[in-house]
C-alpha cells in the first residue's frame, strides 16, 4: 500500500464532499463523540489503512478497528473512533463509501475463493477497476484471498484481440514487445480458438488466457500448452461457474466482477456524545 497515495487520495476525496466547509456540522463546536460503524450484512471487512489515515486526516482517534479479511456478522462492530463530532460528521460519508464499496470486493473475492477450495487455482482481479480506486480495489480483493493480477499497462505485457489486429498476428505482435521490452517483463498471451493457442504456444509466452472458451475446451486447450506456461481462464465466469470452469491445468481465473459488480457491503454509523455542546 502506497500511504503518501493514500493520504492524497483521502484528501482529495474529502475535499469534495466537504467543498468550503461543513456547515452543518459547524454548529456542533466542540462537542466530543465516539461513533461506531457496524455491520448491517454479512461479508469480509476492509479498511484498516484508510480509517487510520482518514482519522490522521481529520484529527481523530482510532479506538478499534478490525483488521482487513476478517469476516464479519450484521451487528458487529468494526470501527470505533472518537474526536470532535463536527470532525466525525465531516468524514462520515467518505469513509463509510469506501468502507462500504471495498468490503464489498473483498466479500465477493472470499466467496469466489471459498468456491475454489481444494482445486489449487487462484483467484485474480483485472484491470477493469473505479478509476482513482485501483490501489484500494486491488488490496481489497488481496484482504479477500484473491491474487492482484498486472497493476498497470507497464506491468505485464499482455497481447490481446486488438494488439493482434493492429499488429497482424499473434507471432508479430510478441516479436515487437520483444524488441522493446525489458528482459524482466513477462508476456502473456490471450487466444480465443485453438489456431490462436498454437500460434500463442510457438511464442513461448509466460503465461496464455483462455478467454470465452467452453468447459470441453479449456479440457482440450491446456493439453496443448507446455507445463512451462502458466495458464489464466477468463471470460463469463460467475460464482456459480467458476468451479466447473477450475479444470485442471488452469492455474488462475480472473475475474472483472470483483471491482467492477461487487455489491456494496451495507454498514451504519452511530455517534455517542462524549461533551455537552458548548
């Protein structure tokens, strides 16, 4: 986790809701308060980095706070903070957004983890994230057990369906990232039909994507691929078919879903006054 990103990107965050200031919450003055963010669902909680730099932020003191992973009950409570309540206010609906939306990842990755069970694949995220939200996605689909898949363009080189229409063929496309990659950059290949796999095969990638392929095909794909490639299924993959979609060979499935449908996980914030208004 990059903290100084953090810090900025909470800041930035903040900026915009509060705008010029809180004005509802200035008629508070001094009063001090505990607030509790509990559980209104089951699911995996995420969010211990962002309510500590968030609470720095806003001059707040962080009494509890659960751990990133842990799984949770609808009325636990998993955040306790106490500082001035126009400073709790003023932060309530950035953090509980976050909070909300990050959890929410990290429960659909422990799910889609908890259906792997026992097959050895891993589960990974994509690049399909909230922009500005990346790093926070990511983490939380890493709280959830899943594995982070390439952070950015200049991470892996990947060769997709428009990399090989623009370049012409699979074989030129990886002969130009070859050119001008660095020796340490791994490549990874997507296919989708079995002229492509072949072709992919001969580049001798680090890595080859099934991609929108049926269950009788990946069987008959991956006994095509050297064991010193390693192999990523995607495409039309949901809870309810990633199992059946784990054959063997496969070594991880990724999954857009994780950052880009996962539901949002329902909590609430309730303050405690500590002081009598002044």
């Amino acid at each position: 986790m990059n903290q100084l990103l953090l810090r900025e990107q909470l800041i930035q965050f903040l900026n915009e809701d509060i705008g010029f200031g809180d004005r509802s919450a200035a008629a508070l003055g001094s009063t001090e308060a505990e607030a509790a963010i509990t559980m209104k669902a089951d699911g995996c909680f995420y969010g211990n980095e962002l309510i500590h730099t968030g609470a720095s932020i806003l001059g707040l003191q962080v009494v509890f706070c659960l751990e990133n992973g842990v799984s949770v009950k609808a009325g636990d409570t998993v955040v306790l903070l106490h500082g001035p309540a126009a400073h709790l206010l003023s932060g309530e609906r950035v953090l509980l957004n976050l909070l909300q939306r990050l959890s929410g990842t990290a429960t659909l990755t422990q799910q889609a983890v908890t259906r792997l069970k026992g097959t050895g694949v891993r589960v990974t995220d994509t690049r399909k994230t909230t922009p500005g939200l990346r790093m926070l996605e990511k983490d939380a689909v890493r709280a959830g057990g899943g594995a982070s898949h390439r952070a950015r363009l200049d991470d892996v080189c990947m060769i997709k369906e428009n990399h090989i229409a623009a370049a012409g063929s699979i074989t030129k496309a990886a002969e130009a990232i070859r050119r001008t990659a660095g020796p340490l950059t791994a490549l990874e290949i997507e296919v989708e039909n079995e002229a492509e796999l072949l072709e992919a095969v001969q580049c001798q990638p680090d890595v080859i994507m099934l991609d929108n392929c049926t269950n009788e095909e990946a069987v008959r794909w991956v006994r095509l691929i050297p064991n010193s490639i390693r192999i990523e299924r995607s495409g039309s993959i949901t809870l309810d078919t990633i199992r059946e979609a784990a054959v063997a060979g496969i070594d991880f499935i990724s999954l857009g879903a994780l950052t880009h449908s996962a539901p949002a996980l329902d909590m609430s914030m309730r303050l405690t006054i500590k002081e009598a208004v002044r």
